[in-house]
C-alpha cells in the first residue's frame, strides 16, 4: 500500500513512521505514522508551538490513512531559512515521538514554551500515575498539585523538567501518606521521611546539579513551628557548604497542624558526592527531629528587691584589697518576642582619677539602662566602693541553639566579655562552674575536631548530660572524647548497647530501656543519661576491672 501527496515522492507503509520535507513552493512537512491515541496531540504541540513565530501554520490536516495510519499535512506559504533550519532539525524527532510515547513525552518536555501547556503535561503524567498505581494514588492528588501549581512561580516551572515536578509532586503524596499512617499507629512518637533526588536546572548559561529534598514529619505537639529555615539548618549541619536555591521551595499549609512537608533544591559547587549524599540520607532524619521550634507562653515573674540588695551587699564585702578585680552578678529577668533581658549587679573600687561607674556605663558598647548607683563605703579609709544595678539587652537572634531553644550560657558569656573590654578582669561571682564547664567543653570541641562541628548540637547535649556534674570539667578531654564516639556509633547501630575498652577504662553505652538493669561493683567514674531522637540513652565510663552486669 502506498500514501501518494501532489508533488512528493510517495510514502511507504513499511517506513512508518516516516517523515519528509519539501521546499519546492513553500515548506510542506509530510508525516506518516499509526494512528495512536497520543500522536495527534504531539503532533500539534509540535507544529502549532514554534519559537520564533506566533501565529499557527496556514494549511494544516490530519487525515486517517489506509492500515491504521495517520497522514500529517503542515503547508507554510513561505520557506524561509529559519523555518526550514527549523523542521530540518525537528525531522527525526517527528519520527521518534510518533514511534514511542515515551519519547513524544521527552521531546514535548523540551519543546513547551508555554506556562500552561507545561503544566498540562504535568497532569497527564498526574493521571497516568494514578491509572497505573491506583493503590497507591487516589484522585486527590489532582487537588495537591494544584496547590502545588499556586504556590510555584512560573521560573521554577521554567528551569525544571515536567518529570521531575512530577515526581516531586508524587514524593509529597507519598511522603504524606506515609507519615500519616505511622502517626495512626505509632501517634506518641515522632515519625519523619526524607527523600532525596538529583536534579538539572534549565538555565540560561547551561544545566546546574541539584539535590531535591522532600521531607515530611508529624507534629507532637501544638503551636509547633517547621519552615524553610529550620530544614536548611538541618542539612548544613551535615553538609556546610550546601546552599539554598532560590524559589525553589514548597511547604504545605493549608492541611492539617498534625504534618510538617516541605520540599526545596540544594546546591554546592562541584556538586554532591555519592557520601555526601549517603550521609545526608542517614543523618537528616534525626537531625530534622532537633530543628522543631515550640512557641512558649513568656514568663512572668517580678524582680525580687531584697535580692537585689543582698547581692548588692555581698558584692561590696567581696572587695577587700585595692587590687581586687571588680565584681558581678548576672541575673536573667526576662525575655521577649526579640530579645534577653539580664540584670547586671556590679560592685568595684573607685580608685584615684577613674571616672565614675555611670560615665563609663554610659560610654560603653553595652546601652545599658542604669537602675541605681550606691556607695558602698570605703576601703582602708582611702577608696570608696561604690555598686551599679543596670539591665542589659541582648538580640535573640544571635543565642539561638540549632533547635532554637535559648542559649542562657551564650548570653552570659556575651555579657561578660563586653564587661571585660570596659573594665578589664571582672569575677563573675556566680559563674565560677560555668567558666569551669564551658573551658571543659572547648577542650572536647578541639579534641574531636571536624566531629564537634558535625554533630555540634549532639555534642552539646551529651556533655550536659555526664554526671556528676564536677567531672564534666576534671575528667580528660580525650576520654570524653572516646565516650562521645562510642554514642555515635550506638546511635547508628542496631544493638541493644555497645562495649569499649580504652586502657584503663570501659566504656558502655545503649537504649536505657536495654541498660535499666545494668549494675555494677563499683560507682562509675561518669554516668550518661541523654534524651535524643526521641529515645534515652543510658551510658557510664568505668575503670577496667569493676565488675560489671548487664541483664539481658
């Protein structure tokens, strides 16, 4: 059987699909191809969507043909280069969509100019997807992607593929759905799902590599708080040089308080290693549990004067000699939506031509708002004492922990070493411990050295809770290292608890619930009780040769 068109050679049954170009008075394109329920809408996306032209071809026709076949007619009157440059390239694509739908499919995802059209063919793969899996998808996935659709703006849509929002958009589904059920049945714990996919941007100076993160967690309590931010925090705790691309976000809002789901794109120069993106994988999932803000009701409570006062006395009692550095007392009165509030006592001599306590309070970086000033009497009848009660501001924004709890510790470092630069050696009377803890703390941070700032919020966790709580600042640095390791290592192994011998010391670490009979002949040298990912760890540092039982 033979296809015949006036003026081209004739097209045969046996090359379907086939495809010919003819310049001799306009541009005709002839395409003959079996007639499938997807060719005729590739072939006018194909025609009637071009790059360089607005308006539709002149003389168009599709025609049944003999055999089950189709005959495409496009005519344009005129045969300019740039039109024939055109469909000289686009030849064997014809011929390649009109053989597979499959590649119709990636051939359109290239070809669409058009927003909307882009979006349709989002929604094919939408159906196809709940056609094929209906166990899976149900239709309202159709009312997700069309939340998903307003959300977006039309760049993002421009620079991604139609598969890849696809999938993105099934991800959410997915990751939904299953977040939901654990919840149903597990609803006391919390229950999260990451998924990650490499992707290439469509930009104007060529493809760039990306990382698509989609992630869902259910909310234990309310009044929580999940953005952007906090995921972007999660994942540069474990990647530090990733970065946020622009636009490139979706949170859903509209569905129930009891689900947190977002999705964005990282990227980091010279792209994702197969570990980066392995270890992304193993540890985004407990990092994202740390990252849950929980907005709190402020705190009311009344300063206490005759506190004040007797700190105020004690202070003045503590300068005994002309040397004696000047003292201080910081006190946390209360907090706002946007900053700290402490009360500074500080009591120093007033010696032979220093200014006095409210010139340089005045003068000094800290602003603060002077309360009262009082005498104190004099030292050896020579050098009067003389006391400041004043209340200093912090931002929040600098003291918050990754899980956005309020760094108290931080604050009152803050506050001491802008007291320092104006006064020189001050002794903060009430944080002698505290200086002791935080030195100790520096010295296991520099001990474990890229670790600490791996797991950073881990490693301050662990060391507040050793006990007791002297030895947190005795002990060997080098041994709280080990014993850190070892909780690393239990947290992603499968036992019920792990063992290690160090010489001279034994260390032990696991799930309290495995350890709660756990004895032994002697006290520990240090003990470990640790609530982190939702689940207690128990653990103790021993010397080697204390009998110790754990009973299975």
């Amino acid at each position: 059987m033979k296809v015949a068109m006036k003026d081209a050679r004739p097209l045969h049954e046996k090359e379907v699909p086939c495809a010919k170009l003819e310049t001799e008075r306009g541009l005709t394109l002839t395409l003959l191809s079996e007639d499938r329920p997807y060719i005729r809408k590739f072939i006018l996306s194909m025609v009637t969507t071009l790059p360089f032209r607005d308006t539709p071809p002149p003389s168009f026709s599709l025609e049944p043909a003999p055999g089950g076949l189709l005959l495409t007619t496009v005519h344009f009157s005129e045969c300019t280069p740039q039109l024939k440059g055109y469909f000289e390239r686009m030849l064997h694509e014809f011929e390649l969509g009109a053989l597979s739908p499959y590649h119709a499919a990636r051939i359109l995802e290239m070809k669409v100019f058009s927003m909307d059209e882009k979006r349709e063919l989002i929604q094919d793969r939408i159906l196809k997807a709940i056609h094929r899996f209906p166990t899976l998808f149900d239709y309202d996935l159709f009312s997700e992607m069309q939340q998903f659709f307003l959300a977006q703006s039309d760049q993002y849509f421009r620079t991604r593929k139609v598969r890849e929002i696809a999938q993105t958009l099934v991800s959410l589904y997915v990751v939904r759905k299953k977040i939901e059920t654990l919840s149903e049945k597990k609803p006391k714990l919390r229950h999260v799902e990451v998924k990650l996919f490499r992707r290439h941007l469509s930009l104007p100076f060529g493809e760039e590599r990306v990382l698509s993160v989609v992630v869902g967690m259910n909310a234990l309590r309310q009044h929580e708080v999940f953005k952007r931010s906090h995921l972007i925090k999660a994942i540069q705790n474990i990647l530090p040089e990733a970065t946020f691309v622009s636009g490139s976000d979706y949170q859903e809002k509209e569905k129930s308080e009891g689900l947190h789901l977002l999705s964005l794109d990282i990227e980091k120069e010279g792209g994702f290693t197969q570990e980066e993106v392995a270890d992304l994988k193993r540890w985004l999932p407990r990092a994202l549990k740390g990252k849950v803000e929980h907005l709190q009701r402020s705190l009311f409570m009344p300063r206490n004067e005759e506190e004040i006062l007797k700190h105020v006395l004690t202070l003045g009692k503590e300068l005994r000699f002309a040397k004696d550095a000047p003292q201080v007392i910081l006190s946390f009165e209360r907090q706002t939506d946007a900053k700290l509030i402490f009360t500074v006592i500080l009591a120093r001599l007033l010696l032979p031509k220093m200014p006095s306590l409210e010139e340089v309070l005045l003068a000094s970086p800290l602003r603060p708002t002077i309360d009262r000033i009082k005498q104190l009497g004099v030292l050896r009848k020579k050098y009067p004492k003389e006391a400041a009660v004043f209340k200093v501001e912090l931002p929040l924004g600098s003291l918050l922990r990754e899980d956005h709890s309020i760094d108290l510790y931080k604050a009152r470092q803050a506050i001491l070493s802008q007291l320092r630069a104006v006064f020189g050696p001050v002794r903060d009377y009430n944080g002698g411990m505290i200086s002791k803890q935080n030195e100790a703390f520096r010295h296991l941070e520099k001990a474990l050295g890229p670790v600490s700032q791996t797991h950073h919020y881990l490693l301050e966790q662990f060391f507040h809770s050793l006990y007791p709580l002297e030895k947190r600042s005795l002990l060997n640095p080098h041994l709280l290292k080990e014993f850190f390791l070892l909780l690393l290592e239990a947290l992603q192994s499968q036992k019920s608890f792990i063992e290690k011998e160090v010489h001279p010391h034994l260390f032990v670490v696991g799930e309290s619930r495995y350890l709660q009979a756990l004895k032994e002949a002697s006290p520990p040298l240090l003990t470990l009780d640790l609530e982190y990912d939702e689940k207690k760890f128990t653990g103790l540092v021993s010397r080697q040769g204390d009998r110790i039982k754990i009973d299975d």
